[in-house]
C-alpha cells in the first residue's frame, strides 16, 4: 500500500494527485456520513467533554457545519499552501483548549491519539457510507483515501503515528477504540437527542419559524434514527442506545436514495454553494437571498388571507406589543441578546469558551494571519476579565442571565473598544485610518452579507468602534454583525 507524508513539511507533497476524498465534497451521501462521524468522535471521553466546554455546536449548528465543510476543503486542496496554512489555523483554534470532564478526568484537544480518532471516523465514516449506499469501495481505492487520511493527520501532528500503517490494522485499530474507549458521552446524546429535535433554522429560514418546526418535528426524529442504526453495533449496545423499529431498512433506505443522486448531471450538487445560500442573512443583499424573501413574504400574505376568511379565537393578540417597544426602536431585550449573542456554547451562562468562540469566528471569516488572530484573542480575553470583574457577582467564574441584565452598560467598557479597534485596523489593510468602499466591501459584503449604509463611502476608526459597540452592548439589532454571531 503507498502510504502518504508521515514526517516533517519539508518530505513529499501531501498529495501526490488529486485526493480521492475530494470526490465526496458534493455528495449527498457526506451529509449523512458527516452527522454520524460527529457522533462517533463525540462519544471519545476526550472529544466529547472538548465539545461540551468549547463548541457552538448546540447554539450555532448551521455555522459550525459551514466552518468544518470549509476546513476540510482547505486540508484537501490542491495548493500545499492553503493546506500548510488551513492546518497551521486549526492548530492555534484547538491549543487553547484543554480542561477536565464532569468526572475529573482531564481533557487536551491537541492530544495526538484523540485527534487521530477524529481523524479515523471521518475515514471509517466515509467508507461506510459507500458501503450502505450499495457503491462499495475497492480495496484499493480504500488503501489510497486511508493514505490521505493520514496524510491529514500528518499534516497537523508532524506524523501519522498515531494511525496504524496498515489499512487492516486500522480496522482493528477501530474496533478496539469502540470497544473500549468510547462512552455515552454528554455530547453524544446532545446530539441525538436534542440536537435533531431543536435544530435551530439556518439564518435564510429565520423568518419562517412555523415552517421549519413543522418540518423538523418529521425530519429531526428520523434523522436521529437513521444515524443511531447506522452506528457501529458494539457502541449501540454498550451506550444503550434504543433503536427504532424499521430503522435499519430506514437508514439503509436513506443512504440508497442519497446514492442515486450519482445520476445527476455533475453540476446540479455544490455542497458549499448550498451551505452558503442558507448562512445568508434574509435582508442581505444577496440574489439568493431576495428570492427566498419573496418567496416567503408571498407565503405571509397566503397565509394572512387564509386567517382573514377563516378567523380563528386564537389568532389575536390580547397583548399587543405597542409601538415604542424595544422592538420597534430596533433594539434587543437583554434575556434575547445574551440568549443570541453572547451564549455562544449554548450552556445558559456567559464564560471564556463563549468569548473565545467569537474570537473564533470572527478570525475564521476574516482568515486573519496569526499576528493579527493573536492579537484578536488578547483584545477579548481581556474583555472576558473585564466582564467577569464587573458582572460575576456570585464569584462562580461566570456570568449568568440574571448578571448579564442587571448590570448591561458594564458590556461597553475600554476592553471591548479594543476588540473594535482591533478589527478595524486588519479591515483598515492600507493603514490609511479609513475604511474605504474596497475595504468596507471586503468585510461586510465577503465575509458578513451584508451592507451598511455609508454616506460618503468611508468609515472611519469612530463610527466602525461605535457600530460594534453598538451591538456588541446589546443597544442595536440589525447591524452588520448579525449574521456573524446571531445566526444559527
């Protein structure tokens, strides 16, 4: 078997041709195989309580699966270049984050044997989709993508070692950590069991919230059905995870319908222009996005007329929220800013996972070089300490709802002016102490989807400060940081 990279940056190329993986960027069936491997890793002790402290995947879904889908195109790009740097960015993402379980036990998300557990049921995962879809994979097509794989781990861990060499010893190798390693994790039933039910909509089907929830009450419990069934059986019974009648034949079914999709014409399926189109913001400025508002105002009023010729008791208001609420003047309560915004892991409290989260995305959209990233990082850290200082009042190390409301002016103090002027200045790139329409564009329009509306076409150090205080305080819905923080 040729086996890939297993030493320093300086060896072989990553690829030597175009990586079989890249085959499965558009393919239905990924989406499928991509929840189960979630799932899987989850399930690590190590994984899991790393998920449960850091990630946004409870609050933020729809995001977190539009970072991993572009993380993973960058790792398997043609260019080394954008590898060598994609790899370098998820190592300082994931060095920061180390701590201990509910049982005490201590947790490293740059642990090499855990990260090469990710690796494995990202590969495992795949090869089974083929299988349960009927397009099973040769041996030696199997032998070349498990090279990538540990091409990938050597990519971010310097060697593949911790990855048998031999594509039979992995499937021992595999066995055995589902044996005896993994666990019904908190995480893992989050996922299950209250993700698939509470799945927030993406940020294009915000506005249609008796839609999507009608939806989801169908999809969610057969989604979660059709990835237990597809788990391995060994963790299935060891976790205690019940199994729907007909669920294999559901899963299967599942896994069949999605292989089909092989028929189409090869253009018909972008998996990253899909995911995009769903990450726009309703009122963004985006085609796309002025279609499915149509579409949905047209809907609205359907549905209005419908309420007007069949009037219902329940249909009305006994409390209507009059016109000078904090809704019309286009501001957020503190219960829904905190809940949006600021919880970003979704745990009820504001903590340093939460800021770091922000810290996180606003790095990732604007593909900061580790200088400028390094610099973000420090700015809210040292929001975070101011915060802790002025609003933990019980000393628990954060900050509840409760906190947050009583004391919302402290959000605005001089450390997160640093945070502002940290982002203006790597908008600023030609350091002329404006924003200019180029610029403006570039972060906005690129990374955010949206416009602001500026007058002269400048933006200077003063009104970008003061626009991401605004919102960052709680004071202004409907800025440019929306679809960055608040959308799902």
């Amino acid at each position: 078997m040729t086996t890939g990279t297993t030493g320093t940056a300086d060896e072989t190329p990553l690829f030597a041709s175009e990586p079989q993986f890249r085959a499965f960027f558009d393919d239905p069936r990924w989406a499928l195989a991509i929840i189960r491997a979630t799932v899987l890793e989850a399930a690590h002790p190590q994984v899991g309580a790393a998920l449960a402290d850091n990630s946004t995947f409870v609050a933020h879904p729809w995001r977190r699966l539009r970072n991993t889908f572009l993380s993973m195109r960058r790792m398997f790009d043609a260019d080394p270049a954008v590898r060598e740097r994609e790899a370098a960015r998820l190592n300082r993402l994931h060095a920061p984050m180390s701590g201990s379980d509910a049982r005490g036990r201590s947790y490293d998300a740059m642990d090499r044997a855990t990260r090469a557990w990710v690796v494995a049921t990202l590969y495992e995962s795949a090869v089974t989709m083929c299988r349960l879809s009927g397009q099973p994979l040769d041996q030696g097509t199997m032998e070349r993508m498990y090279a990538e794989y540990r091409d990938f781990l050597a990519a971010l861990d310097g060697d593949a070692g911790e990855l048998p060499e031999d594509l039979n010893d992995f499937w021992r190798y595999f066995d055995r950590v589902v044996e005896d390693e993994l666990e019904n994790t908190e995480a893992a039933r989050i996922i299950l069991y209250r993700l698939f039910d509470h799945l927030p909509a993406p940020a294009l089907l915000g506005g249609a919230p008796t839609l999507w929830a009608a939806g989801r009450a169908v999809v969610g419990p057969l989604l979660g059905a059709i990835t237990v069934a597809s788990l391995p059986e060994p963790y299935r019974r060891k976790a205690g995870l019940p199994e729907m009648p007909g669920a294999p034949t559901l899963m299967q079914g599942a896994y069949l319908a999605a292989g089909l999709t092989r028929f189409l014409p090869e253009d018909w399926i972008d998996a990253e222009s899909i995911i995009e189109t769903l990450s726009l913001s309703p009122d963004s400025d985006d085609p796309r996005a002025r279609t499915a508002t149509t579409l949905r105002a047209r809907m609205k009023r359907a549905s209005a007329l419908l309420r007007l010729l069949t009037p219902l008791s329940g249909d009305t208001d006994p409390n209507p929220v009059p016109a000078t609420s904090e809704a019309a003047e286009g501001r957020r309560s503190a219960e829904e800013f905190f809940r949006q915004v600021l919880d970003q892991t979704g745990d009820g409290h504001l903590d340093w996972p939460d800021l770091a989260a922000m810290a996180r995305e606003l790095a990732t959209r604007l593909d900061l070089d580790e200088p400028e990233e390094t610099r973000l990082y420090d700015a809210f850290a040292a929001w975070w300490r101011e915060l802790q200082a002025a609003l933990d009042t019980d000393g628990d190390g954060r900050v509840s709802a409760d906190e947050y409301a009583a004391a919302v002016p402290s959000l605005a103090g001089p450390a997160l002016i640093r945070v502002a002027e940290v982002l203006f200045d790597v908008t600023d790139k030609d350091g002329s102490g404006t924003v200019d329409a180029d610029e403006h564009r570039a972060l906005f329009r690129t990374a955010f989807h949206r416009d602001l509306t500026i007058t002269d076409g400048t933006y200077d150090r003063s009104a970008f400060v003061g626009d991401f205080l605004s919102f960052m305080s709680g004071r202004r819905r409907n800025t440019a940081y929306d679809p960055l923080l608040a959308d799902a």
